[in-house]
C-alpha cells in the first residue's frame, strides 16, 4: 500500500539534451519545510515500516530521474552497519551554484526547502519523480544526520545537516573526474516507531524499478550482518560480493517483458509469446507488455511514471477497454464465438492474463482513497488506441495463439456463469434465518463498522476461547475448520461453492459486483473495519495464515489497500517463577525474560512454549492478544502489488521448482522452532 505522498511522487524523465541547462536557475521554490517534522506522515504516509523505507525511495527517485533524463546509468543502494542508508548515482550531481532567489547554495535549497527542485523546470525534467519536489528535503528533515556529497565540475562538494539544517557551508574536499550524488542519512529514531530497515523490501522496489527503466543498473548491499557464503543473487544476474555481505544485482535489458516473465515464473504459460508495445499516442508515452498462462486470475499492475497505482484509473480502464474490443472483434469475425449462447464479458478476456501498464503522464491527477488513481481522461484513449492497433496487429499475424487465446476465453466464460450461480448463493444466504449471518458467527453488539472487529480464528477449539475472552461489544468471533481453498489453484465457481469461504464472505457483508465487472468489491454493507486473521503460532497456523492472505489479496484486495486486515500476534512463551511471569514474542524477549526473573537464589525459571492458542485460557488470550490496550496487531499493506502477485502464486500455485528455489535461497533467514 502506497502513503499519500507516494502517489505524488513521478519518476521517469524525458531526455534534456542541454545539459547546460541544469543549473541554479533551474531550481524554483515554492514553499518552506516547517511542518514537515511536526506531522511527518502527511509528507511520507506514516511513521511505521512504510514510512520508513518511503525514505530511501525518495532519494533513489531523485537518481531515477537523472537515469530518465539520460545523464545516469548506476544507481548504488548501501544499508550501513549503523541502518543508515547512502544512495549513490553517476548522474550529472546537484547545483551547487547560488541560487539567486535564496542567496544560497543550490544544493541547501534542494535540502531545506519544500517545494523546491529541478522538476519544476520543464527544461530540467520533462516528466519526472517527486511531483512537489518535497523528496529530499522530507529525508533531510526526518533525518538525525543527512551527508550530501557532489561530484560536479571537477570537484568534490560535501555539506552536512542536523536535523534538517546545515552544519556548516559546503565544503570543497578534492577533485575528481566522475560526476554525481553520494547521499548518506540515518532516520531519526525519536519519530520513527520502527528503527530496522528490511532487505527484502528495499531490493523489491529496486527490481521493480530496474524492470520499470531498461538499461538502468541497480543495487543493494547489506552491511549489518555477515552471512555464511556471501552469495545472495538479485533477479538472475547478480553474484553478490564475496565479502559475506548481502548483495543484489538489478537490470533489464527488456523491461517490461522481462517483468511479466518475472511475474508469470511460477505459472505455465498458455503462448509463448509476449505481447508488447512501446510508442506514444497523443504525445503519452505508453508501454505495455501482455502474456496468457493457463491460471484463472487476472494479473494486471499499471504504473504513472514508475509509481503503481494500485486503485488503477483511466490508463487501466483505456488497456481494458481496447483489449475487451479487440479480442472480441477478433472472435467474432473468426466465428469462434458462433455456438456460444450467452454473451462474453470483460472478466472473461482477462483470465489468465499478466501484464504491466506504464504511462509517462505530464501533469498526472490522482483521486482514490489512497490517492493512488490515475484520474486524466486523455489517457485512456492514449492507451486504448496504443492497445488496439497494437493487439490486431498481433492477433492477424498470430492466428494460432489468437485461437488459443480466444478458447480460454470461452472456458472462462462458461465458468463464470457457474460462478454466478454460486455467487448469488453466496448473497441470499440464509434468508430465512433472518440476519442471514453464518451460525458460527458470534457477533458483537455495536452495529458502526469503524467500531467494530471481526476475528478470523483457526479451529473451533481456539474459536471457543476467543469468544470467552472477547469484548462482546465491538469483537466478532468466526472460528475457520481446517484449511480454507487454496484460491491460487481453484477456479471461480468453486471457490464461491466453498463453506469457509461463503462463511467469511457472508460474516463481512460484502459482495462482488455485477456480471459485467464481477470482481469489483461492494463494500457499502461492510460490517467491520477491522478484520483480524488469528492463528496458532506454528507451521499449520503459519500455512493457513497464507491462505488466507492469498484469498484476501486475489478477491478483496480493496480491503487491504483500505488498511482493514490485520494478522494477530500471540506470545511465542511465557516465562514463570513463583508468581513473576512474563509474556514473551520473541527469542530475544525469552531470553531477557530468563535472565531477569532467574536472578537470585533459585535461578530456575519455567519456560512454556505456546505453539496453539487452545494452550492459552480466556483471560491469557485476551490480555495477550485481543485487548486494544495490550495487544501487538500487524496490519498488511501492499508495498508492491507485483511482487506480492508474484509471491503468492509461486508459494500457492502449481509449480514446484519456484517454490523450492524460493525455500533454499531463504531457508538461511529461517529460524528453526525446536
């Protein structure tokens, strides 16, 4: 899920042939950076993991931008042993002149004022990242310590800031005959609630970037810890370093087709081939790159101007609608449609389809409940046209695939029918019991959705417990039998046919929308703003965990992006002596916890593992798990919606090999449960 800010923020950049022109004069001004440290999340989302990392993507923006424009081809991502960050390009390097308004330096302009950047000027940055240039200005004001070094015009600049503010003047510390930015900053840990930068989130953005920007070269090391081999491959083509730190390696020479190879390694393929297009209509550079596997669910990511906007807009709605008319067009003039005896909806052409969407949008408008909505009507005509021409193309020069993929769309729309049925069960279920509420269901008694939290809970037994231990005013309890339909693997109609399903579909209130769109949510009888996944603290817990997650992400991804679902964390132990206990959720608090209480003359502590919530009693479960007051509960976002696509169907679809490259090449970040 992207913060506010992010959706502002524009990367890519049409090439500025002048280089000349990238001077003090092109930075322009608009506004202050006073309220930047007192209401941080309106500038970077939130305080929390996200906001977090939203940092170093502010700065690799700036390096983006410099890659677009054609004047930088490496961009370095360090994670220091401190959790600081150094991002280093081989760009042109930030001004460094006066700049004439400010009377100071540009590069202080750049990292002290709101507001101010080279993509206001249309000579600068064409399209660029960072809309409202708030970027690097934001880092340096949410930074304890932030160090700007620039290679420019021979020579070596640093200036140092505290807290947003210079410590002094830039300084000249030697020549050189390379050009750039070095920037090194270390978020401030009295406002950030989360201090541990993550691997794994920074290189996905850097892959999807690297996919984003063919040609580009992309990477990232870890510093804080040594591993064992030191190998650690990015994306196919990087080695790591030999050193024992973790490194990755990103580039593309394709771009978007090698991306939706990416996305599609864990799916069998329906064609071979994959459909791309790269032009520009109506003065929008438009890219898109399309394949067919043989699952049945729609995977389509759209981009402005490397962003994800995960709520679509018009580019989305212009890809949909050329691709529905074209392959229909198509279909019909071919007679394939001739015996069927219903009509074929937009969901039909779009099962089974991967593809990536990226625009290059000027003056781009967002909307949305996450402002992350592309709203400029010219684009989706743009896209529309660029679709058309460029599938008609194909599909007459490809008859045998056009065939292939015209039966898939047959198979689905026959299945959806099914589904339809299924799904209206889904929707009159219950009728005559009157609220029509599933009989496992135990409600609470407040009818206002933001008070109100629903529990899915693993098992009756545990189910049992937490319908005990809740608050009966705003917690719901609905204990899941077993493992709920693995959905990677299962067609429509049967996921609507299952009991679990139907059940959490029912529970929430919520329905898919029409015939026309069917995988739209209605979420206007939502009945909870707080949906809480809760399960046993083991192997089983963990898998139907996933499980879940998967079906929330495939068939209510509005929900996530929304921040409704959350995952419990009950205590892996608790540590007694006499009548000193200590709850604990992690290895590290365990051992605290032993240490403390084993002070003393006897020294022997009990130490209870809890793998189930049965193990736990009512009270336990509430004071550990359930009590807003207490309790530890993890929201899921959605950083990457491609990587996300991409994880979930190699962990839960049909292909083995993926999964086992997946498990030996993290099994050394795992920690054994004895």
């Amino acid at each position: 899920m992207m913060s506010d800010l992010k959706n502002d923020e524009l990367n890519g950049a049409v090439k500025n042939d002048n280089n000349n022109d990238y001077s003090a004069d092109s930075i322009q001004v608009l506004e202050g950076l006073e309220a930047v440290r007192k209401r941080p999340a309106m500038y970077i989302g939130d305080i929390s993991e996200k906001g977090l990392h939203h940092l170093v993507y502010e700065v690799v923006d700036n390096s983006i931008d410099e890659a677009m424009a054609g004047f930088c081809n490496n961009i370095d991502v360090l994670i220091n042993e401190d959790n600081s960050i150094t991002v280093t390009d081989d760009g042109r390097g930030i001004p460094v002149d006066l700049h004439e308004k400010e009377g100071k330096s540009a590069l202080e302009v750049v990292m002290t004022v709101l507001h101010a950047g080279g993509k206001f000027d249309k000579d600068s940055y064409k399209v660029s990242g960072g809309l409202h240039g708030v970027g690097v200005s934001c880092v340096n004001a949410l930074s304890a310590h932030l160090r700007a070094e620039v290679h420019r015009d021979g020579k070596i600049y640093v200036q140092e800031y505290q807290i947003g503010k210079p410590k002094g003047d830039i300084q000249i510390i030697g020549d050189t005959d390379k050009t750039g930015t070095i920037i090194t900053f270390k978020p401030d840990s009295s406002i950030f609630e989360v201090k541990e930068y993550r691997y794994e989130v920074l290189a996905s953005r850097l892959r999807e970037l690297a996919f984003l920007n063919k040609g580009i070269h992309l990477s990232i090391e870890d510093r804080r810890e040594v591993e064992e081999n030191g190998n650690e491959n990015g994306n196919g083509n990087g080695n790591g370093n030999g050193n024992g730190f973790r490194k990755d390696f990103f580039y593309s020479e394709e771009g978007l087709k090698e991306f939706v190879s990416f996305l599609d390694t864990s799916r069998e393929k329906l064609i071979d081939d994959i459909i791309h297009l790269d032009t520009e209509k109506n003065g929008i550079p438009v890219e898109i790159a399309l394949c067919y596997n043989t699952s049945f669910s729609e995977n389509v990511h759209s981009y402005v101007n490397n962003i994800n906007t995960i709520e679509g807009g018009t580019h989305l709605s212009g890809f949909r609608r050329g691709l529905t008319r074209t392959l229909k067009s198509y279909a019909e003039k071919s007679g394939l449609l001739a015996k069927l005896k219903f009509d074929i909806s937009g969901d039909d052409f779009r099962e089974g389809l991967t593809a990536i969407i990226s625009v290059k949008v000027q003056e781009p408008q967002f909307e949305g409940q996450t402002k992350t909505k592309l709203g400029n009507s010219e684009v989706m005509g743009s896209v529309d046209q660029a679709v058309s021409q460029s599938l008609s193309n194909y599909l007459e020069e490809n008859p045998k695939d056009a065939r292939i993929i015209v039966q898939k769309v047959i198979i689905a729309a026959t299945a959806r029918h099914a589904a339809r049925k299924a799904r209206e069960l889904v929707q009159r279920k219950n009728i005559l019991s009157g609220s029509g509420l599933p009989g496992k269901l135990s409600d609470c008694s407040d009818k206002n959705p933001e008070n109100c939290e629903l529990f899915l809970v693993e098992g009756d037994s545990a189910g049992g417990t937490a319908k005990a231990g809740r608050d009966r005013k705003f917690q719901a309890i609905m204990p899941l039998r077993g493992k709920i339909l693995n959905v990677e693997k299962a067609m429509q109609h049967k996921i609507f046919e299952n009991e679990e399903i139907k059940n959490i579909f029912t529970a929430l209130g919520v329905s898919l929308g029409t015939e026309e769109d069917s995988k739209e949510l209605n979420l206007e009888k939502l009945r909870y703003h707080k949906i809480v996944i809760m399960c046993d603290a083991d192997v089983d817990g963990s898998h139907i965990e996933t499980l879940i997650m998967t079906f929330f992400f495939r068939y209510m991804t509005e929900l996530i992006n929304r921040g409704y679902l959350y995952i419990a964390t009950p205590p892996l132990y608790l540590i007694k002596k006499g009548k000193a206990q200590q709850y604990c959720w992690s290895e590290e608090e365990r051992n605290a916890a032993v240490e403390e209480l084993g002070k003393g003359k006897d020294g022997s502590v009990g130490i209870q593992r809890y793998k189930g919530l049965g193990e736990m009693n009512a009270e336990q479960l509430w004071d550990t798990t359930m009590d807003p007051e207490q309790r530890t509960l993890r929201q899921v976002t959605i950083d990457s919606a491609a990587e996300a696509d991409h994880i979930f169907s190699m962990l839960m679809g049909d292909e083995v090999p993926p999964r086992r490259e997946f498990i030996e090449k993290h099994a050394k970040y795992a920690r054994i449960d004895v």
